[in-house]
C-alpha cells in the first residue's frame, strides 16, 4: 500500500524536501479548534486539550479535522489504559495447566499503539518530522495564538 501524500502545510513547514511541485489547488480550510467531542475517554479528553492549540498554532488543525484527532486523541487514551495495566499486572499470567502466557492487554497496548503511529505520521507529530519542519519565526510560545495565526495567514509580522 502507498504511503498516504503529506498535506501541503507539512511540505511547506518542512522546506518541501521532495523538491516535487507543492498541490496550490489543495483545499485550504481555516485553522480553527473544533470542538472537543464529550463522549471522549477523560483522558482522550486530557490529550486533546495538551495537542489541539499546539496544533492549531502550526495551522495544522481545521474544523474538519474532528473525527481525526478525536481517533488519535481516543487510541491514545486506550494504549495508555492498556501500558497501565500492564505496568500494574505484568506481561505474564500462568495458565490453569501452569503455562506463562502474555496477558491480552499486550495486544490492546500493540495494537492502539500501531493506530497512534498512523495518526502521528497524519498530524507530523513525531520527533524525525518536527525535525524537518521550518515554523516561519521559529518556535516561540505567544501570548495569542490566534493573533499569530492570522498575522502568519496574511502576511504580516508580530
């Protein structure tokens, strides 16, 4: 299967290493917070409020980017629920015939794990492509996002 293509903003933030001619037609939809869905684990929840501005701040994050960061925002909080038990329980039970065998929260830890990575690699949250990302002035945390954001929109400086 062929690797999902990067959003524009991830080329341009990364200085387009491909060198390929950048998508101009691409759908530009504003940068804006969606709202936090309420049936998220407490701790999806948690996840959410710590990534969301960051996120936005980079313009990165759309309203129609709910379902997505709500998917990573709940893999998140069920691999860590899993990594917890597993740290509490250990890797191992013994079977009734006295064989060891590894728990099922290895599996749930595994698999959400491999969900979080695809999310990652969609939203440019690992360490390897924030490496390779130019934020124009630098990454500086600012009193006011937004203003910002707007001024990064339109041209201007703060």
């Amino acid at each position: 299967m062929a690797p999902h293509p990067k959003p524009t903003i991830l080329k341009k933030i990364e200085g387009n290493p491909g060198k390929r001619p950048l998508n101009e037609n691409e759908p530009q939809p504003l940068p804006v917070e969606p709202e936090c869905p309420h049936w998220l684990m407490p701790e999806a929840k948690a996840e959410w409020k710590r990534i969301a501005p960051e996120l936005l701040r980079l313009g990165l994050l759309t309203h129609i980017d709910k379902a997505a960061l709500a998917g990573y925002c709940q893999a998140y909080a069920r691999w860590s629920q899993a990594e917890a038990r597993l740290t509490k329980r250990g890797l191992l039970i013994t079977t009734q015939s006295g064989y060891q065998q590894q728990r099922a929260e290895v599996s749930i830890a595994q698999r959400y794990l491999a969900i979080l990575k695809s999310f990652i690699a969609e939203f440019g949250l690992s360490p390897s492509s924030r490496a390779r990302m130019v934020v124009p002035g630098g990454h500086r945390p600012t009193e006011d996002p937004e203003a910002e954001l707007e001024a990064s929109l339109t041209g201007r400086s703060n």
